[in-house]
C-alpha cells in the first residue's frame, strides 16, 4: 500500500494562517489537482518548522499531541458528508505527528476575487449567496456553527460559478454550549455580531447569519460594511448603521456584561442609503443584519426569500464525484496490492491445511451462512418458480416458460454489463477474507 506522501506531489503553497499550510498537490495515481491543509501544532517553531534536535521534537509531540482544532474539524466535516455548498473532505493522514487533511482545490477565496473584481453585479450576488446560506443551512440542520464565516473562508470556482464553505476549524456543536465556556474570539473582526462584543454567552447558529449578512453586503461594495480598527469602534460603527438597541428592540441588552449607559444614542441608517442594491434584495440583508439574534432570520428560511424566486437553483456541476470515484479506484487497488503482496496468507500450506487461507474460507462460508435467511425473503426467480412448478407436479408450466423466455434476454444484457463489476467484487471479497 502506497504512504500517503507517495499519493502526493506537491506543486506550490496556496497561503499559511494561524492554524496551518494550504499548499497545492497532484496525486500521483489520478492526476488531480487537490489543496492539502497541513496542520500547525503548538510545538511547531514559528513558521511551521519542526525542531531541530529530534529528542526535543519527539519530546514535544509526546507533549501536545494532536491539535484540538484539526480532530474536531475532521470530525465535524466527517457529520457533515458531501454537500455542494461545503468543502468535501477527501482523504485525512498522518505523518511523524501531523494532521493532513486533503480538500477539493478550488480557483481563489472570495477575499480575493473581491479584490481582483471589485463588487459582483446582481446575479453573481444572489448565486453565492444562495449557496452561502445553503451550506450553513446544511450545518444548523445538523446543529453545527461554523462561528467563522468570511470572505477567506468561501472557496469559489469561477468556471461555474461554484461556491463552497471552507475551514470549521473554530466550528463547534451546538450540545456543547451548555457545557463548555465559549472564547470571544469566534469570527474576525468586521465580521463578528453585537452580541459578542457585549459579552452574551449563548451565541450559536445567528452569529453565523450576521457574518453572512456581512459578506454579502460586502460582495455588493467589494469592501467590508463595518471597517473598524478595534472592538468598540466595531460596536459603535453597528450601532451607527443599524440604531442603538433598547429594552424595547433587545430584551435583556442592558444586563449584558459589555454594555454601558455611555454608549451613544444612535437613530440608524437606511441600507439603502449605504448599499446600492434592490428593495428584495436589502430586505433579505434586514433578516440577517439585526443587532437582536432572536431577529435573525434562519438560513432556511432565508433559502425561500423572494430574492432567489428567479434564481436557478439546480446544484452547479462539480468535480467531487469524479474525485470521490478515482479515490474509490485508488483503495480498490490498495486491496489489489495486499492481495499481491501477501499471496501466502491466502494459502499457508496446501497439505496441513492450516493458516490464514483455510481460515479466510471458513470467514467467507460463514458469511454466506449468515446471508442465507435474508436471501429467503427475496422474490424467487423464474428458474426456482419452473423447478418449483416441477417438484409440486404441476404439469403445464408454459406460463413459467414464457415468463423465462422473456426475461432470458434481458438477464444476457445485464450479467454482460455486470460482468467486470461481479468479478471485481470477487477479488476485494478475496482480499477482505485475507485480511479477517
């Protein structure tokens, strides 16, 4: 079986973040292109170079361990499955104490195609922001926050306008917040909600619409909607667009452990006057942009808004079933190899009849013992119904005969379609009692 830096040539680095390394392979037996996430440990020197003495590196490993961040993002992508508008996670392994994770390569961020572009007209707008609010729909049905939602985590290929939510590293499951003490530091700045400035301990799945709000109002400018420097002019700069909150708009705003009678006293803005978007789509930014969470409206919700009514909502064309199906040739041939490479585990020795080949037989004949009663209950086919009809007596069995006249050309067509595929599960069946 190949190790898994064999699988991989690696092409060049996409951008390295508080977490990890992004760089771009090719794998070697496909020939695709994918962006491999190479996690950064804690006993990793500055710049993700292992130490140099090998007992202090083996020492630190041993330490630490395995990031926190990388487990439960494996974890979380692993509930989450293929999804078009989330980031499949491929292949996952390890190497001398490190954590990669193998992801579908996309064309740029949207931090970047912002930039490059400058604001997306209208269509393209809507688009990613239908499959934006799809994919975290997709994450708050299974009560998962993504809790870092921003343009640098949303992958995009602009071949088909395809867009995918990328890094859960800092995502967590909603039975958790009951338990554990949530840090502050969940989204980016521009991109984090009123609550969590002001301290409010139950966050969960609206601190996800607020960043996405932000996004999408920020794909309409190019630039972000609330361009601060720090927390409080974060929080004054919300305050400012949106209006002061009250007893009245937020129950319970005035007991939280941030706020202060000093905060000014804001009438708030228009969108309209801020944003040069249409009345439905402004309105959709109104359910997502409050500074009460309990007024957010949730994403699939949202997924019904007049906004996305004229919108084509069939799932763009993408690559991660042609990935999903060479990964799928790939571990086929690493059964083929262990089948090759261990030949005599198959038949240790023909004249004691000992070994792992008779006790694969006796694995493989108890399996087809234990699938016996569950073939009873299926329909008998047209040879068992003649030979039935035979052994009761029946005399005149040409409505059976007729039944197997017809259904014998069919049954050629398909045992001939199937034929590679049966004999292909032969061989893994081999290779899986060789293994048990």
């Amino acid at each position: 079986m190949a190790r898994p830096p064999d699988k991989y040539q690696k092409l060049d680095t996409i951008g390295k973040g508080s977490c990890g390394v992004v760089s771009r392979y090719r794998c070697v037996q496909t020939g695709n292109i994918v962006a491999i996430k190479k996690v950064r440990f804690s006993y990793l020197n500055d710049g993700g170079e292992e130490p140099a003495d090998p007992a202090l590196q083996e020492q630190r490993m041993c330490m630490f361990g395995a990031s926190s961040q990388a487990l439960r993002e494996v974890s979380l992508l692993r509930q989450l499955g293929d999804h078009p508008a989330i980031v499949p996670l491929l292949d996952v392994f390890t190497e001398r104490g490190l954590v990669y994770m193998v992801f579908t390569q996309m064309d740029r961020d949207l931090g970047n195609h912002l930039q490059e572009v400058g604001r997306l007209p209208l269509s393209s707008l809507r688009r990613y922001a239908f499959q934006l609010l799809s994919g975290l729909a997709h994450c708050h049905s299974r009560c998962i926050s993504h809790r870092d939602v921003k343009p640098q985590n949303i992958l995009i290929k602009l071949k088909t306008d395809e867009v995918k939510l990328c890094d859960f590293s800092l995502s967590r499951l909603e039975a958790t917040y009951s338990r554990e003490k949530q840090t502050q530091r969940v989204a980016s700045l521009w991109y984090r909600s009123p609550e969590i400035f002001l301290g409010a301990e139950t966050k969960g799945t609206p601190v996800d619409l607020w960043s996405a709000g932000c996004v999408i109002a920020e794909m309409a400018t190019s630039k972000p909607i609330f361009p601060a420097r720090c927390e409080i002019g974060m929080l004054f700069c919300q305050f400012d667009l949106l209006g002061t909150p009250t007893e009245a708009s937020w129950p319970g705003v005035t007991g939280l452990p941030y706020w202060s009678e000093k905060f000014p006293n804001c009438s708030g803005q228009d969108l309209s006057m801020v944003l040069i978007l249409d009345t439905v789509t402004l309105n959709l930014l109104a359910g997502m942009l409050c500074c009460n969470p309990s007024h957010r409206h949730a994403a699939g919700v949202l997924l019904g808004h007049p906004c996305f009514l004229a919108l084509d909502k069939t799932p763009p064309p993408s690559s991660m079933a042609h990935e999903r199906a060479a990964k799928d040739v790939q571990d086929i041939q690493d059964v083929q190899d262990v089948r090759v490479k261990l030949p005599n585990l198959r038949m240790q020795d023909s004249t004691t009849g000992t070994g792992m080949g008779q006790m694969g037989t006796q694995v493989g004949a108890q399996l087809q013992v234990d699938e016996s009663p569950r073939r009873s209950h299926r329909s008998p086919s047209v040879q068992e119904e003649l030979s039935f009809s035979r052994f009761f007596g029946q005399n005149d069995p040409s409505q059976t005969q007729k039944r197997l006249k017809a259904q014998t050309s069919v049954e050629r067509g398909v045992q001939n379609h199937s034929g590679l595929l049966a004999e292909e599960w032969n061989h893994n069946t081999q290779a899986r009692s060789v293994l048990w």
